[in-house]
C-alpha cells in the first residue's frame, strides 16, 4: 500500500478513518490518548512509540533498495521522516 499523499500530494488527510477526532497533523500526544481510551498502559504506548523511531532508519534503507521509482522513493522517505519526526 502506497500513501495517497505520495500519489497526489494535494490530499491533506493522513488517515482514512480519524485518530483522536483528526485525520491530519497527529503527533505523540494523539496516540498516547488514543492508547488511554482504549485501556493500553501508557508506558506501553511508549514503547510502541520508541520502538518505531528506532525502526526510521531501517524502514528509509527499505524505500531506498526498493524497486520504486527514483520520485515515489523520495516522496516516501520524506514521509517517513516528517510522520516519524511527528511522533
């Protein structure tokens, strides 16, 4: 699955469906919440959260060997680096 916004970069929305009321700009506190509404212990949505930040490089390498062309690679990254940053 490729993100709508590396096809067409004037769509805004990050998310299909709304995380914490919002489709777009999400960052850590967003998802903290989420994982207290749905009972998650919070030092566990930490770690989920870490563990994806240590995850950034390893996931750009991907997009960097992948059979993509050159555009959609960079576009990619770049949307890796700006949703991980986020969080």
């Amino acid at each position: 699955m490729i993100p709508i916004n590396t096809v067409n970069p004037a769509d805004t929305e990050q998310t299909v469906m709304t995380l914490n009321g919002k489709k777009r700009n999400l960052h850590r506190n967003d998802f903290l919440k989420i994982a207290d509404t749905r009972s998650m212990e919070i030092t566990f949505a930490w770690e989920i959260i870490d563990r994806l930040k240590e995850y950034k490089s390893e996931l750009i390498w991907k997009m960097e060997e992948s059979y993509l062309a050159d555009e959609l690679k960079e576009r990619l990254i770049l949307l890796i680096e700006e949703r991980i940053n986020s969080i």
